[in-house]
C-alpha cells in the first residue's frame, strides 16, 4: 500500500514538473520579438547570379538582389561559393 501511493505522488510530482516546463516554452514562444517586415520589393532588380561551392560543387542561383549589387556569396561546406556567371 504504501509503495502504490508512493508511486503515485513521484507520477504526479513528474506531471506538475513537465507540465511547468511545457507552460514555460509556450509562454516564451507567446512572448517572441515578431518578425521583420519584408523587404522592399522595388529596390529588388532582375539578376542571375550564379554561385558554386569550392568545395563540393553544389551550386546556387540567384534571380534577384538589392540594387542589382552582387551581395556576399553564400557559404556552403562552411567556404564562401564562387561566382561562376558573368556580371553583365
């Protein structure tokens, strides 16, 4: 008997305790800073950049950037990628 209602406060002991903790990770999620506004599409123009990684060869296109400037490449195997398209 005493084993039984032993068992029975450590359960509801854990429930309380990973329900607080539950409670904890909503309300932060409740609290979060909301997400940046989106970029001004008209100060995007018309591009085709092309990257491709120097260390695997995955490649990457992009079809727009700010002011037509070619932006930093993105990194892929942890180097940046190389341009491999003319900037015309």
């Amino acid at each position: 008997m005493l084993w039984t209602t032993l068992r029975i406060v450590i359960a509801l002991g854990a429930a309380i305790v990973l329900y607080l903790i539950a409670a904890a990770f909503v309300r932060n999620f409740a609290q979060a800073e909301a997400p940046p506004d989106e970029p001004d599409v008209t100060t995007l123009e018309d591009v085709d950049y092309r990257y491709r990684c120097i260390v695997c060869g995955a490649q990457a296109v992009m079809y727009s950037a700010p002011e037509g400037d070619p932006p930093e490449p993105p990194r892929h195997c942890r180097e940046p990628m190389a341009l491999i398209a003319p900037i015309a």
